[in-house]
C-alpha cells in the first residue's frame, strides 16, 4: 500500500468513526429537545456515515494499481464515491426542508436547550480535529473524494453553529419560528455544499483539463527545455491523485532513435520532478509536420509570452 493511500484511509476511517460519535450525541439530543435544526443536523450527520463508508470504499479501489482491464488504474472511482456522497446530501437537503416547513406551520417548539447545545459544543470540537487531519491528508495526497468529505464536514461547523442559535433563539429569546427557519438555512447550505462537490467529481470524470494555471506551470517547467519550443497538443487530465499529461513535440528528422528518445526521457525526469504524481506521455513528430487543422491546441503562442517575460 502506497502513502497516499494509507494517508487517504486513514482520514476515512477517521471520517467514519466521528461521525459514528457524534450520531449517536445527536440522537439523544434531538429526542431531549425536539429541536428541528438538531433533527437535521443529525440527519446530515447519518449521510456523513453513509457518505464517510462510500468514501472508504472509493479511495480502497482508487489505489488499486492499473490491470488489464484498468490501464490508467482506479483514480475514478473517488469521483464516484463523492458523487454519491452528493445524491446523499441533496436527499438530506429536501428532507430537513420538508421538517422545518411543517414545524414552520405548525409552530413548534423546542426544549432542553442546555443538552442541545452541550452536544453541539461537542460536535464542533470532534468535526474541528477531524478537518485538520483531513487538510493534513489533502495536503499529501489531493484526493478528491476526501475533499468532499471535507467540504461536507466543514458545513457541519456551520450546521452545529445554527443548530446553537435555534436553540437560543427560540428558548432564551422566546422568538417562535427561529428553529425550523435554521433548519431551512441547513437544508439550503448542503444543496450549495453539494453543487461544488458535484462540479468536481463531474471535472474528474469527464477529464476536464487543469486549471489554467496548473497548465501554465507545466508549461513554463517545458519551457526551459530548448527541445520543447515547439511543444503542441498539450493534453491534461485528472483521477483520483493521479495526473494525466500528453503533448507533441517537434524534432529534426535526421535525429537518431537513440538521441531523441535521451532528449525525452531527460525531460520527462525534470517534468515528473516538479509534478511527482504524474504519467507522462510524449510524442515525437517530425520537424515540418503539420498537425490536422480541426486540432487548434497548439501551445506555441504561450511559449512565445514566455520568452518576451
């Protein structure tokens, strides 16, 4: 087993035994007060379980090196584990919404504000250890599907911050209606929540290429190759921790076999050195060839910016 994938278990297992905790907090808490904002701060607690199981399971099968059957290995299959983890969020979304309009108009009440918040309390320093480990994690390994994980945990700060509120709100203010209104607050932020972490895993999955300015990098780092000047059909992709790249490369014709494949294997070294998870592939054209004109992916004119810098 590889670092990243111990790095990325590990925070999953962490993941799984947090919130195994704090579920059953919130269960007795959401029976002592009646709370709706607890009520849904312990169903999303619920998904982070199921959510935290899928996350382990994707992040197992990611590290399984490439088969016969997966030449670019299993790096996908994060971006399917946290796209589950969003059908989970948006389920819990449209039913602590539900809850909180029928406590809405029925207007209820909530009790023991004492308990709630204690349990909150303790929520909130479980979740704060929890997202430093998984930063920690993230930092080694940027494993999309623990970033879901993440993103999700840290609404949770948010949902045991509002979950305190309702219950100050409505029991030491006495204002009715303050409690289901935070539930609708909860149910609205893990939609938003669950928009960004689907933006991402559907990225992944449908090889979207870097962000501008990852590209650019690898383009500089190409740069000071003299060889590469004339670097083209620059192709970029992610899944799971592994980066993908590809690109052409013009040398002259009369160049042996044995001294082109020294010039590319020299740079592929220095490439890899500066991006470390990264399968490269690069393909020799010969000097004067012309590309098909429906492929416009030339990388020259950023080539051309960086020698006038």
């Amino acid at each position: 087993m590889t670092d990243k994938a111990s790095l990325t278990r590990s925070a999953a297992y962490a993941s799984i035994a947090t919130a195994l905790f704090l579920a059953g907090l919130k269960l007795w808490a959401t029976a002592r007060t009646g709370s709706t904002a607890m009520l849904g701060s312990l169903a999303d607690t619920a998904l982070d379980l199921v959510a935290s199981i899928a996350t382990l399971v994707g992040v197992s099968i990611a590290a399984q090196p490439p088969d016969k059957k997966h030449r670019f290995g299993h790096g996908k299959a994060e971006s399917l584990a946290a796209m589950f983890q969003v059908i989970l969020i948006a389920l819990s979304a449209a039913g602590i919404g539900f809850r909180a309009i029928i406590a809405l108009i029925e207007g209820q009440r909530t009790s023991a504000a004492e308990e709630g918040i204690a349990v909150s309390v303790i929520a909130i320093g479980a979740t704060l250890a929890l997202i430093a480990w998984q930063r920690h994690v993230l930092s080694k390994t940027g494993s999309v599907a623990i970033r879901a994980d993440n993103v999700h945990y840290q609404s949770d700060l948010l949902l045991n911050a509002a979950v305190i509120a309702a219950l100050v709100v409505d029991q030491y203010m006495g204002i009715t209606g303050a409690d289901p209104l935070f539930g609708l607050a909860i149910a609205a932020w893990l939609l938003w929540g669950a928009w960004g972490t689907a933006r991402e895993a559907v990225d992944h999955l449908m090889d979207r290429e870097w962000p501008e300015e990852k590209r650019l990098k690898l383009v500089e780092v190409a740069a000071r190759h003299p060889e590469l000047d004339s670097l083209h059909d620059l192709r970029t992709r992610t899944s799971g921790t592994r980066d993908f790249v590809q690109f052409h490369v013009d040398l002259p014709g009369e160049m042996t076999v044995e001294e082109s494949h020294e010039i590319i294997e020299r740079v592929e070294d220095d490439l890899v050195a500066h991006f470390p998870d990264m399968e490269l592939l690069i393909h020799i054209d010969p000097v004067g060839h012309v590309d098909e004109p429906d492929n416009p992916m030339a990388e020259k004119d950023e080539f051309d910016r960086l020698e006038k810098e």
